[in-house]
C-alpha cells in the first residue's frame, strides 16, 4: 500500500513538473509575439511603384510586378499557416508538422512556432524566432521537456539567411533598406541583407515569367553537437504557385542541406494561409493551452 503512495506522488511531482515547463513554453512564445509585434510590426512598408524599384536588377523588377505587390498598401505584420513533412536524418521517418509564423516585413524578424507528431500521442512543440538581430530555437518535448535550445553567432546566421528566403511570401519586403540586389543574369540575382552587424547572402533563381523557382546560401547546420557551414537549398515544385489576398506567391517548397554526404531534404512544406492586411495589434497572452500563435 505505501509503495502505491510513493508511485502516486511520484506521478503527481512529475505531472507539475511537466505543466510548470508546458507552462512557461508558451509564455515564452507569448512574450517574443508580443515584442514582435510591438517594436516592428507597428510599422508601415513604403509603397513600391515601378518608379521606385527602377534601381533593381530587371529579374528583380519582374518578380515584384509578376507578384502582384506594386501600388498596394501592406501593414508590417504578414501572418500565415503551414503544413508539411520533416525528418531529423537521411532515413528518419518524415513527421507531420503543422504551424504558424509571423513576420515583421520592415526590418528582419520573425516568429515560427509548430507542432511535430511524432507518434500518435506524443509530439515536439518548436519555437524559432529572430528578433532584435538574435535568434532563439526551442524545441521540446509535449511542450514541455526541452530538447534543444540553440542560441549564437551560428543560429543568428541562419535565422537571417532564413527571413531572406521567407520574403518569397511577401515580397514587397525584399527591397527594404536592409537587402541589396545585385545582378548575375537575366534569370539570376544575388541578395544580401545585413542586420545588426551580422551579413547574409543569398543566389535568388527565376523563371522567364518572373517566378521564383529556387536559391542556395550558406548556412549553418547543426548535427551531432558540431556546427558546420554548408549549402542549403530552398526550391519550388512544378504548379507550386497560388494567389493570396491577391499576391502570387510559391506555396510549396521543398528544403534541403547539400551536404558532403549527400541532399538531405529534410522539409517538405505547404503554406496553407497567408494574411497580408490583418489586424495584428497585441492581445493579451493566450492561455497556455494554445498551440500555436
């Protein structure tokens, strides 16, 4: 009897351990949403016109007109929802993921928060966010259990190399003060974005009708405990193209680390939502039963 006591105590320790953890998980994501949106997304974009883009490579010129961005009034927040597939290993099982991500469109900033099943009762809650120059990755187990919180130089690199390639999504941002452009061909042009002192580039490939089709950079991986610069590869697939709120842009991409062992396309994603003019003043946090922004 008393050894049925010890185990209900133990049980009763561990399931407040576990709330107190899933708890401060999401107050975590509440507060970097609430600093997001408060120091940047308060901030309106300049209206681009074809006048004030006559500066940019002619492939550049074609996308942002092709994307249906010009002469149009954006607030500084984008909001939008994915779906998709990843796995942690060149054989590992590919887990469905769903989640949310909001972005600042005037400087580089971002909030990325997901749920990963892993098993039919079990799951990972992520949380990746650039703000203020600083990138933060937080991934725990039933959102409660941290198994990966990532901070540094390295992650602040490839959260910026990461908002560059997410503007694919809202282009009007690609030619804020913080991105350069630069032309390598007709079909071809180099981006590079520098933040807080930290520099980022990117090879941005299109189509003849002005649609982004893929980009390499270099970026940071983490396996193993080692940290590695190495290729990264983000393209589209055939048709991958849809309209929302009147701006076409890729809702399929696949992502893929070109390592010297070989691809390993590790994220397959489907953007299922985006919302470019929606009111994103700040509300009071969310209880912490909430899975997503």
């Amino acid at each position: 009897m008393l050894s049925g006591w010890i185990w209900l105590s133990i049980a009763v320790i561990f399931a407040f351990i576990l709330r107190y953890y899933y708890v401060r998980f999401y107050k975590l994501l509440d507060a970097d949403r609430e600093k997001l949106l408060l120091q940047y997304c308060t901030q309106y974009p300049a209206i681009l016109t074809e006048a004030s883009i006559h500066h940019l490579p002619a492939v550049i010129k074609l996308w942002l007109a092709r994307s249906g961005v010009l002469n149009r009034a954006f607030v500084g927040a984008v909001h939008l929802h994915q779906q998709g597939e990843m796995r942690t290993s060149h054989n590992g099982k590919w887990m469905p993921v769903e989640a949310e991500q909001l972005f600042s469109t005037t400087v580089p900033a971002f909030l990325w928060a997901a749920n990963v099943k892993m098993f039919p009762f079990l799951h990972l809650a992520g949380k990746d966010n650039y703000i203020n120059g600083k990138g933060h990755m937080l991934i725990s187990l039933l959102s409660a259990i941290p198994i990966v919180n990532a901070k540094g130089p390295a992650i602040d690199q490839g959260s910026l190399v990461r908002y560059l390639a997410e503007t694919v999504w809202f282009p009007y941002a690609a030619v804020n003060d913080h991105i350069r452009w630069k032309e390598v061909d007709e079909l071809t042009a180099w981006a590079t974005i520098t933040y807080k002192g930290i520099s980022a580039s990117a090879l941005f490939r299109f189509n003849e009708e002005g649609d982004f089709i893929s980009l390499t950079a270099k970026r940071y991986y983490l396996a193993k405990g080692r940290t590695t610069l190495e290729d990264w590869l983000v393209e589209t697939g055939p048709g991958a193209y849809r309209l929302f709120e009147g701006i076409r842009v890729p809702d399929r991409l696949q992502v893929t680390w070109l390592l010297k062992s070989g691809r390993f396309t590790w994220f397959l994603l489907k953007i299922t939502d985006i919302k470019y003019n929606e009111n994103r003043k700040p509300q009071p946090a969310k209880s912490p039963r909430h899975e997503y922004l």
